[in-house]
C-alpha cells in the first residue's frame, strides 16, 4: 500500500524565503534533524519560521509531511545558491535522531520506504539517493553516520525499490549530464595545476592550490562553504581533500580526497 504523504505546504507568500526556485529534480538527499520533534513539529517549525532553511519532507515514526512541492528547491544541503544539492535534489529529514532509540528506527524505516516510492514515482534507481554529508562535507545524516550505517541504509531502499517493482539497474549516471548543463555558465578558464596533491604532500601550499581550490568552488564544491573566501586559502588541507573527496564521490570517482590527474581531467571537462 503506497505511504500517504500528508501535505502541509508552507504558504506562497513564503516561496522567496523557503523555496524561490522551480527545480526539476535529479537527487534524493537524506538527512537527521538532530533534535527530538516530530514531524509535524518539524514542519509547522521550518514553515513559519524566518530564515530560509527548507527541506521538502520530515518523516517520523508515524507519517511523512511534506512542507516545500517537489517541483521547488528548498535550502538544505549547504553548498550554496546555485549547488545542485539546493537547487536539484528533494529533501528528506528523518526525525528523533538526537536520541534515538525505537521511535528514531520506526521513522528511519518509514524513510527508507517512502524514498524507494519516491524513486519508483520517478523511474530512477537508488543511485540517486545522496547523504547529506556528499554535498558539502556536513555531518549528516549524523546518526546513521556515527553508526556506520550508510551502505545498510542504502541496500534496504534498493531493496524496496525491488519490492516495488522499480528500477534496479544503474541509471544514467548524471555525470553526462551535468557536464551539458555547467558547461555554459564557465567562460572563466582554469589553469589546473598537474601532480598529486594531498594533505601533508609536499606541494600542499601556494598557488597551484588555489587554483584547485577555486575550481572546486565554481563547481560548487567549496573547500569551507561559509567561512572567509569559502576556505580558498591556498592550504590543501584536510577541508579542501574533503572538497575533493565529495567531487570524486559525485563524479563516479575513486573518493581518496587526492587531486591527481583523472581528478584534474574531470574538474577540467566540467569546466570547459
Ligand atoms: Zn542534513
């Protein structure tokens, strides 16, 4: 039986805060709320509040509410105006993970459910399921996180998506097509730096990371979304490999947080 979604939309008049952008949707991105609230709590909280934080569905261990339409952006992910968290993914927040316990499992269950059904409404695969955490570094989904239970998380949605009678093979990776929809806005050129660059690698300072870290930015990969010059400082550090790692994780890439030359190649053809 499909899960009813019970819709308590945030009000037109709040779309310039919560939701100003119409948004064809690529991904799916998980996250915990980090408190105790409920859903419905969670929802009449994000709608009437003033700052522009939004997500799309908090689900407990009772319902799932949709506050933001799916054919709008909401401001969840932390990689910006214009990053393809915020600007291309719905949004899913899984309640009562601050303390856990059986309440936070029933709502992480009815998750995995209603993002398989998700998946099945759009034809996609669970390859377009995303944690929080690849979008701009932040420590989230935390409670499946800290229990190292990402890969479990994801193989029970598949799983539902099988029962559901979805789609099982590798969608169309979305590598292809990113490469068509930011290749027009980049007239800038990148001089990309070759080499391995890695933390405590001799080559960490200077330049030649600053222009790696540059690139990451203009791809909304920000070393250190928020702080001074979002982290472009020229240090390849442990924030910047971060940086690098997530890029790698979306572009099909082995994830080693270590810029070397397949690294380079693919910031350069997305760039172009
Ligand atoms: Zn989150």
């Amino acid at each position: 039986m499909p899960i009813k979604v019970v819709k308590n939309l945030v009000s037109k008049s709040k779309y310039g805060l919560k939701c100003p952008n119409p948004m064809k949707a690529e991904y799916i991105t998980i996250h915990n709320t980090a408190n105790d609230a409920s859903a419905a709590n969670e929802i009449s909280y994000m709608k009437n509040n003033s700052n522009s934080t939004s997500f799309h569905f908090a689900v407990d261990d009772k319902q799932v509410i949709q506050g933001i339409p799916t054919n709008r952006n909401a401001w969840h992910t932390g990689d910006g105006t214009n990053g393809p968290g915020n600007r291309k993914s719905i949004g899913v927040e899984i309640c009562y993970s601050e303390s856990g316990g059986s309440r936070y499992k029933a709502a992480e269950k009815l998750a995995i459910k209603f993002v398989a059904q998700l998946l099945k409404e759009r034809g996609w695969s669970a390859d377009r399921v995303r944690k929080h955490q690849d979008w701009n570094g932040k420590y989230c989904p935390h409670r499946i996180l800290s229990e190292g239970r990402w890969n479990q998380v994801k193989a029970a949605i598949e799983k539902e998506l099988k029962a559901l009678g979805g789609k099982t093979s590798k969608s169309k990776t979305s590598a292809a097509k990113e490469k068509t929809t930011n290749s027009s806005n980049k007239k800038t050129s990148y001089a990309l730096p070759s080499g391995i660059f890695k933390v405590k690698s001799p080559m960490m300072r200077g330049e030649k990371v600053t222009q790696i870290q540059k690139a990451l930015a203009a791809l909304y990969f920000y070393p250190d979304k928020g702080s001074k010059n979002n982290g472009i400082d020229g240090v390849y550090g442990p924030k910047t490999a971060d940086a690098i790692r997530r890029f790698q994780l979306m572009h099909g890439l082995s994830a080693d947080g270590i810029y070397g030359s397949k690294t380079k190649e693919r910031i350069e053809a997305l760039l172009r």
